[in-house]
C-alpha cells in the first residue's frame, strides 16, 4: 500500500523508506494520529473523535 502511494505521488525514495515506515506504523491507530494532530498545542480545538464537542473537559495525555 505504501508504494502504491508513492507511485501515485510519483515521487522518488530509497527502497528501504516503505518497508521502515509500514514497521514504524505497524501498530498505530492512524485514524487517532491524523485526528489528533495539534491537540497538545491548540487544546480547544475540536477534535474528530470527541464527535466536535469543544474543549470543556480537560484532557490528559
């Protein structure tokens, strides 16, 4: 899946990248990395797995 994303970015990398970031991500919910991008530093955004309720609870990382 990883090359066919580069293929279709038609981009060029080391043949080693895709085997290194599929291991790097093997065991990550990707949908909880992409959702949760800047959630420590802008706290009151919403996010799109709290169904976009605006930062009245506190949240720990």
């Amino acid at each position: 899946m990883i090359n066919a994303l580069i293929k279709a970015a038609s981009v060029n990398v080391e043949p080693f990248w895709p085997g290194l970031f599929a291991k790097a991500l093997a065991n990550v919910n990707i949908k909880t990395l992409i959702c949760n991008i800047g959630l420590v530093a802008l706290p009151r955004r919403r996010s799109c797995l709290d169904g976009g309720q605006n930062g009245s609870k506190k949240r720990r990382l």
